[in-house]
C-alpha cells in the first residue's frame, strides 16, 4: 500500500498564490497611504505675518508695513482673519489701523482679505503700509498689543489656524486644526 500524500502540489501552489496576493495587497495598502500622505504635503500652505518700521531723517518718509505671506508650498484658502487689541475685535487690518492711529495724519493702504480667498504659494504683498511719522510711531508701539488669528485651509481641506501675539516666545503659533 502507497501511503497518502498530506500536500498535495496544487494545494502548495494554491497557498503559494494566496500568500503572493497577500503580500501585494499589503504593498498596494502602504503604496496609497504613502502617496496620499505626500499629495497633502506637496500642497501645504503656511502663513506669516511680517513687520517692518523703517525711519529716515525726513519725518515724512517715516513708514510701516505688515507684510501677508503664503510661504507653503501650496495656496492658502482664507476662512476668516480677526485682530484683536485692547480686548476689542477687527474683522480687518482698516478698521484697526484706524482705532490705533486714531486723527492722526497719515497715507495708508489696507488690503481686505476676503472670506474664500485664495493666496497663492510664495504670494506676498502688504496687508498694510502707513506713511507718517506720528502714524506709524503709533502703529508700531501698538503691535505688541496686537493678537491675529487666521483660520485658513490647503486644496484638500487640511485646516489651519495662525496666531500671533505677545505670548508665543517667538511671536506667533501655526497649529493644525484637523
């Protein structure tokens, strides 16, 4: 008598397939996970506020700017921008400029950002520019005492929240919100 086979070779090759497909799938899961975890990197916005005073010896010449930047490498969708000074809130940088510099005489521009709009990666321009000198004294004393919060989002819905103010060590936060 012939004793039984306990494998046969199509049951081996059978488990051999079975593992094999295994192992792709195991390799296709990670694939994707890995190549959506890049496609949010590569599209990752990062706001900065940035000030400058500059004064020269002819008062008139005195200035300040806030400078807006995206320095992501992606654009920035804007949800909401508030400043708050003194315990009072701004919707945006003209109404705060105004309650800072007060009748002060001065040239200014004020960019209003908009709800939805759309900051492109490496775009900058001056969210505000003051031209005076008793104006921009003022503005810049009162910088400090200023507190931002942008709320913004990536292409892929990614939502983020920059702060600035006095109690961050070097001046504002970027915290991730989902």
């Amino acid at each position: 008598m012939k004793p039984e086979k306990r494998f046969s070779t199509q049951s081996i090759v059978a488990t051999m397939a079975t593992i094999v497909s295994v192992c792709a799938l195991v390799v296709s899961v990670m694939q994707t996970y890995y190549q959506h975890k890049y496609l949010h990197a590569a599209a990752w916005p990062h706001i900065q506020l940035e000030e400058a005073g500059f004064e020269n010896t002819d008062s008139t010449k005195n200035m300040v700017s806030i400078k807006f930047m995206n320095k992501g490498v992606g654009p920035a969708i804007i949800e909401s921008m508030t400043f708050q000074y003194k315990g009072k809130s701004y919707k945006n940088v003209d109404e705060l400029s105004k309650e800072i510099i007060g009748k002060n005489d001065y040239m200014g521009s004020f960019k209003k950002i908009s709800t939805g709009e759309v900051v492109a990666q490496n775009e900058a321009f001056d969210l505000v520019s003051i031209q005076g000198a008793a104006a921009s004294r003022l503005f810049i004393a009162a910088i400090p005492q200023v507190k931002t919060r942008i709320i913004y989002t990536s292409v892929h819905d990614e939502k983020w929240e920059y702060l600035s103010g006095s109690e961050f060590p070097d001046g504002n936060k970027t915290n991730k919100l989902n």
